[in-house]
C-alpha cells in the first residue's frame, strides 16, 4: 500500500467548523473542541486506529487569544495532516504546517489584530479553493522533499493513547520515534521546556519542597511552644474566672437577702398604712360625736334657762302673796289657798329639774372626751411608727441601690482577656461537618451557628456570608479560619480545611 496523505482544517469561526475528509476521523477531530492548552501553538502527534485502520494525525494547534466571527473568546484554529505510514522528521513537519498558516492561513481565513487573532470567515467553505491549494501544497512539498526513510510503518505502534500527552521542545524532537511508539502520542512546541530547563525545573520544585517541609517542622515547633503558652495562660484566666463566679454568687445572695428584707419593709408599710387608714376614720367619727355633743349641750343650756326661769317665777309668786296676804286678809286666805295649793307642785318641779340635770351628766359622761383623747393619743404614736419605718425602708433601699452598683462593677469587663473569660463554654457549630467528615467543599453550602454566646458577628476573609445570615460558602480552598468576635475582641476561631 503506498504513502496516503491528506488535510484536515478545523476550529471555532461561528460553532465547530472541519474542512476535509471526515468519515472515520471525524470523532478525533472533534476532540479538539474545547480541549485545554498550556502553551499557544504546539504540534501534536497522535497515532489513532478508527474504523480498521491506523493512522498518525500531525495536529498544528493554535489555543491563543483566537476570537470567532462574532468576537467570542475561547476559538482554535487548527491544520492536521493525516497519514497511513509515521513521518520521522517531526521538526520538518512543524515548519511546513507553521509556514502554511503564515503564508495561506493568515489573511484568508485569520487576521491579527492589536490585542488578539480574530476570524474572517464563518465557514471554512467560504475559502474551498484556497484550501484545496493549501493542501496540494503540503502535501506535494512532504512527499517531494522527503526521503523514504522519513516514513515508517506502523505496525506495532500503541493507538489511541489515554494518558496525556509529554511535552518536548522542538529543538528536541528529532529522535521520538522509539518513544511514539510506546506512548502513542507527544506534544511538540519551541514554548516547551528543554530537558535542561525540566531537570532544573525539577531541582528547583525538590528544594521548594524541602524548603516547605523544613518550614512546617519549625511551624509546628512554634505553634507547640504557642499552644503550651496558651494552656499556662488559660489555667491562669480559668482561676480568676472561677474568682469572680464567687464574688458574683456572694453579690446574687447579698441582693436576694435585700430584695426580700425590700419586701418585708413594704408589707410592713403596707399594714401601717391600713391602721392609719382606719384610725382616720375614727377620727372622723370622733369629730362627728363632739359635734353632736356641743348640740346637745346646747340644747341642754336651753333647758336648764327655761327651768331656771320657771323656778324664779315660782319663788316670785310665793313670796309675793305673803306680802299682799298682810294688807287684806280677806284677799290673803284667798291667796293663801292659791299659794298653798302651788307649793304643793313645788318639789314636783324640783324632783323635774335634779332628774333633767342628772340626765344631762350622765349623758356628759357617757360621752366623755377621754376615748378620744385615747384615739387621738395613738393616732399620733401610729404617725411618729410609720415616719421610722419609712426612714427604715428609704435606708434600705440605699443599702440595695449601693449592693447592685458593686455587683455591676465587679462584672465590667473592660479587656480582651476578660470578655473571652465571660464565654469559656463558647464553640462554632457547623452542621454538615463532623469527624468523619471534616473537611468543606467549595461548591457547596454550609450551616454555621455560635453555641454558648451572644451578642457578636461573624468575621473571615475566606467565607461568604449569605442573606439568610446562618449559611457561609467558601470561596477559596486550602486552609481556612473563621471568628466569631464581640466588641471586637475574637472570642472563638475554628480552623476549616476546605478542598474542591
């Protein structure tokens, strides 16, 4: 069977875009879409069986800042030369296929401009006649300029690689046909490293190594050292925590023993209060007997005028007629019988008189002002009692006002070490984690909580902190911190290892 060579054009002008024959190399083809590149323009040589047969691809692939007709980034431009035999010269092959792209690429179907390489076309079937030129021109010049020597068989070689391509400089590359063979692919660029820079690359990444590990060694020797530190300390701050829980517990029994000593004055208050009350009452009841008794005694001045006056009349009439009944004596036995008959009713009057009087001084008894004295008397006493008490209760209310205002003193934390000591307890939750899985996923959503404390925010320049304010998503991975800090003063970290 003789030399069989053909070319393929392929890339991203307006969506995937292949001139040439397609058949069975159409799925090789189309692997180029969307496959990643480290370098801008390398030659990539693949040795691939489709269909029964066995071909090598020599790929010139370009990956740099190549846009499509419409401006989009992320296009390729590519020229691959199919043949049924492998072509040793790797090196001639590269600059054919980098002069074709030059001379007949650039300016048909590719421009450059400042910043970028742009399509002119959005199809390669728009250039079909520049194309079929550019092929019989390669093609005519790999089979005029070439030796049989340069193609080789290939039975035996390994088709249809899984493992990613080497690299190897261009300046290096004339000597793969042992390697191809084994691997079935190779990339080749003048931008790969040459064995001399990998070796030294090399070098350099085992002293980095040996640099990080030395530095962890001494990291781990510091935070050792950082964490013994840290327990000494923490034994200190735990003793004067457990301090002011004593002084803090005495303080909460003084106040109780206030509040309840507050209580007692109160009732006590309370009670006087109603006896006050109550004895106003009878105050007032008092003011209403003594008015009462004045009206009596009134009416009993009235009476004692009217009898007196009665009484006067009555001792008148008597003495008059002894002195008329010695004038005319007929007219004294008239009067003697009238005088006679009147005194008759003369001690009755009296008798009337000494009762009336006797019931005006036992009523004044009765109603004697002396009780009245008596309530008046305690009703002061009630008064000067609750003055003290009131005295009592103002003072102790002073006493509890004072009490609080030290309890809240000996609570006024005003440094770091101080507020970290009000939450020993503290700890940051989060919810998917655990020991079986420790480690966050970058893509993912994590619930996040402060057990044991209050009153702070959340701080970390590796997480976001979402809407909902109890979610957090990692934005970068490796390891990670984050803090939940008050008045500023970071009160609990907890380090997260975050990976992809």
């Amino acid at each position: 069977m003789g030399l069989n060579l053909n070319l393929f054009v392929h890339g991203v002008p307006n969506g995937q875009k292949i001139w040439g024959p397609q058949e069975d190399d159409r799925i090789f083809i189309e692997s180029f879409y969307g496959r990643r590149a480290n370098v801008e323009v390398q030659l990539l040589i693949d040795i691939i069986q489709a269909g029964g047969n066995i071909n090598s691809y020599y790929t010139y692939y370009r990956k740099g800042n190549i846009l499509d007709k419409d401006n989009r980034t992320g296009s390729y431009f590519a020229l691959t030369v199919r043949s049924n035999e492998y072509y040793t010269d790797i090196f001639n092959m590269y600059n054919i296929l980098d002069a074709a792209y030059h001379k007949y690429v650039l300016g048909t179907i590719l421009k450059n401009d400042i910043s970028a390489t742009k399509f002119i076309v959005q199809d390669f079937d728009q250039v079909n006649t520049q194309l079929q030129n550019l092929e019989k021109v390669v093609v005519d010049y790999l089979g005029s300029f070439s030796v049989d020597s340069d193609f080789v068989s290939l039975n035996g070689f390994i088709a249809n690689a899984k493992s990613e391509a080497s690299t190897v400089n261009l300046l290096e590359c004339n000597n793969l046909l042992g390697y191809v063979k084994k691997t079935g692919n190779v990339s080749v660029s003048p931008l790969h490293p040459t064995n001399q820079v990998a070796e030294l690359t090399k070098r350099k990444n085992e002293e980095i190594e040996s640099i990080k590990h030395q530095s962890q060694q001494q990291i781990s020797v510091v935070q050792n050292e950082a964490t013994q530190k840290i327990k000494v300390a923490s034994e200190g701050t735990e003793k004067a925590i457990e301090t002011i829980k004593r002084e803090y517990a005495s303080a909460d029994k003084t106040i109780t023993g206030l509040k309840k000593q507050l209580e007692n004055e109160k009732s006590s208050v309370s009670n006087l209060e109603n006896e006050l009350k109550k004895n106003k009452e009878e105050l007032k009841n008092y003011e209403r007997s003594k008015q009462d008794l004045s009206s009596k005694k009134q009416e009993l001045d009235n009476a004692n005028q009217v009898l007196s006056n009665v009484y006067r009349s009555l001792s008148a009439w008597s003495e008059v007629a002894v002195i008329k009944g010695a004038v005319n004596p007929d007219e004294n036995n008239y009067k003697k019988t009238v005088l006679e008959k009147m005194n008759k009713f003369h001690p009755l009057v009296d008798l009337i008189f000494m009762l009336i009087l006797l019931l005006m001084v036992s009523y004044s008894l009765l109603k004697s002002p002396s009780s009245d004295e008596t309530s008046l008397e305690e009703l002061k006493n009630a008064k000067v009692k609750i003055e003290q008490l009131s005295n009592k209760l103002e003072e102790t209310e002073k006493q509890l006002t004072q009490q609080i205002t030290v309890n809240s003193v000996v609570h006024e934390i005003s440094n770091p070490n101080e507020i970290i000591a009000k939450y020993p307890d503290a700890r940051i939750d989060v919810r998917e984690l655990s020991t079986q899985n420790p480690n966050m996923d970058v893509n993912k959503k994590y619930h996040i909580s402060i057990i044991n404390a209050i009153g702070g925010n959340w701080k970390s320049d590796s997480f976001i902190f979402n809407s909902d304010s109890t979610t957090i998503s990692p934005i970068k991975t490796g390891a990670c911190k984050i803090d939940y800090v008050i008045n500023n003063v970071v009160i609990k970290s907890r380090p997260i290892n975050v990976v992809r």
